[in-house]
C-alpha cells in the first residue's frame, strides 16, 4: 500500500486510532482526524472512556512515526461544512494526493422518543430535540457525504482510477431504539455510500460499510458484556484492531471486487 494517502476521522481512539496504525503499517500514509469531546458526567460509562474521547490525535501520529509510518494529527470540527476541503488540502500539502477515506468518526449521543431517564445498562438518555438531531446528522451524514464528495472530485480531476471509501455504521433498518437519531444518521451514511459505490465505480472507487459488533473501545461495561453473552443475535465483544483489520483488507488491493456493502461483524 506504500504510495496511497488516507484520510481517517475519528482517530484519536476506538476504531480510529487503531485503523490509523493499521493502514500505516501498510506503507499508507494517514492523515488522522480528530474532534475533542467532552462528554456528560454518566457513572454508567467508564471514565476511561469519557477521557479517551478529549485526548487529541499525537499520541497516534508517534505511534505511527516510530513504526517508521507516516502520518499528521489534524484537529477538525466535521460539523463545519468547509472542514472537508480543508482536509484535503493538509493532506495534499503534507503527504499527497488522498486516495483512501475511512469515515469513522461520530457525534454519538442516546436520544430517544420515550421518557425515560436511563436505558437498560443505566445510560444516561436525551429527548429528541433539535441538538440532538444536528449532533448526529451533522457528523454522521452531512460530513461522510461532503468528505466522499470531495475525494470524487479530485479524483476526477487529476485522472486517478485507484480509490477507497469506507465508512462506519450502526443500528439496523427498523430503527435504533434509544440511539434513534445515531441509528438514523448512520442510515443516512449506509444511503450515501452505496451510492457512491455505484456512481464511482468508473473512477475506480470502490466504498462499503462495515458494521462493526460490539467493540470495546472503553465504554464495554460488565452490564453491556453480559447483554452480548444473553443476545441472541450478537457473538463477540471485539477489540478495535480486530475491526481495524477488515477495514485495512477493504482498501487492500485484494478487495477491489467488494463495493457496494454494508459488512456485518459478528
């Protein structure tokens, strides 16, 4: 993979840090996106993991450096409509023109139509409003769908026929009870990807989804592992470089008859 450019979001934890290091030890060169959060204090979600989610990006960057990779920690709001071509550009000047987008990161936050307080693993819950909505829809679809447009354009324009797009989801097609405007906006990016899968496809772009199963970036409570152990449809709680891994095999040369799926770990 030495020669391709990646851009990654959401990479200063979870899934995105450990696919930042996975397409670097490929030769890829990554630009790691990232957005500092500061979640609500909730004493049903690890500190651990409230804490991962303010760390900046760097501590990737070096990770990577002194695996002999390379790669830069930019900081960027998605919910900026000008953050795309923005990333781009960085990337471009940095490390070269992107032919790989891992749209990773999200606005996560559980809202939910019912009145209650908690969910069953005691979570704080939201109502629905207008935050909530622009939150998620704002990370997890408007972004993904200004970053894919984006990478189709200068693609394009400099004649590439090599590309990747992958990106991540969640929930399922009759809803996401209690996450219902993250299950919504992650639809939102399911539509927009198999779009692109279609109408790149001459470009040499292939995109896909993958769905990953319950992955423990520090927010796995032993409630939550439990709930997985009695599901009857779920199988693993599976650490981020396990999802990682698919996703550094999806922009592999080897994959390039798969696009156009959502990929559904178990």
């Amino acid at each position: 993979m030495s020669g391709h450019v990646a851009i990654v979001t959401g990479a200063n934890h979870g899934i995105g840090a450990a696919t930042a290091a996975a397409l670097a030890a490929t030769g890829t060169a990554v630009l790691c996106a990232y957005w500092r959060v500061r979640d609500a204090e909730d004493p049903a979600v690890p500190q651990a993991y409230r804490d991962s989610r303010l760390r900046d990006a760097h501590h990737v960057v070096t990770e990577i450096a002194a695996a002999g990779g390379r790669a830069v920690a930019v900081e960027a709001d998605l919910t900026d409509p000008a953050t795309p071509a923005r990333l781009f550009d960085i990337a471009e000047e940095r490390l070269g023109p992107v032919d790989i987008l891992v749209n990773n990161a999200t606005g996560w936050i559980q809202d939910t139509f019912s009145p209650a307080d908690t969910d069953h693993h005691g979570r704080a819950l939201h109502q629905v409003s207008a935050a909530t909505w622009s939150q998620q829809f704002t990370v997890d679809a408007m972004a993904p769908a200004l970053l894919i447009g984006e990478l189709a354009r200068r693609h394009a324009a400099r004649g590439a026929t090599w590309g990747r797009i992958v990106g991540l989801t969640s929930g399922g097609d009759l809803g996401f009870p209690t996450e219902v405007s993250y299950g919504a906006a992650k639809a939102a990016q399911n539509n927009y990807t198999m779009s692109a899968a279609i109408e790149l496809a001459p470009l040499g772009i292939t995109a896909n989804m993958v769905h990953p199963p319950v992955t423990d970036t520090g927010w796995v409570t032993d409630s939550i592992r439990q709930g997985v152990a009695d599901s009857s449809h779920l199988v693993h709680v599976a650490a981020a470089a396990e999802v990682a891994e698919v996703i550094a095999y999806l922009v592999s040369d080897a994959a390039r008859l798969i696009t156009g799926n959502v990929i559904h770990l178990r």
